[in-house]
C-alpha cells in the first residue's frame, strides 16, 4: 500500500464486501477527490466516483490526512 492505515481499516478490509475495494482508488480519492467534508471528530471525508464499479467510494481519513481509517462504496452520497 502507498499510504499509511490504521489497525481498524486492515481489519474491515478483509470483509467480503470490502475486499474489491483497490489501492488504487483510495490513493487516487486521496489525491484527487471529487468532494471532501471535515467530520466533528476532524477525520476527512473524501470521495471519488469509481467508473468500474459505477458507484462511489467514501474513504474518511484520521485528523492528519495521512491516514486511511475506512474505505466502502457509499449508496448516499450525491453530487451537488
């Protein structure tokens, strides 16, 4: 992996319906998300539209925007 992650991602990642989940697209929804939203707790909301999946992937980062803490396909989010 190319970016740092907590104990609690590398665990929910082995869930089935996390496990097509690629680097790649948390990387580049670091890199270049579509929208981006800072939570009450100071962990970052980024998402990013996956074309192959036709769906978007939420991933939230810690306070220090390093970290990955979670990564899922989010069924609510709407482009403004």
């Amino acid at each position: 992996m190319g970016f740092k992650c907590t104990q609690y991602f590398l665990s929910v990642r082995e869930r089935p319906d996390r496990a097509s989940i690629k680097v790649e697209w948390i990387a580049e929804a670091i890199a270049n998300p579509l929208a981006s939203e800072v939570q009450s707790d100071g962990r970052v909301r980024h998402w990013l539209w996956v074309e192959e999946q036709h769906k978007y992937l939420r991933i939230v980062l810690l306070a220090d925007r390093l970290t990955v803490h979670n990564a899922f396909f989010d069924r609510g989010f709407r482009e403004e």
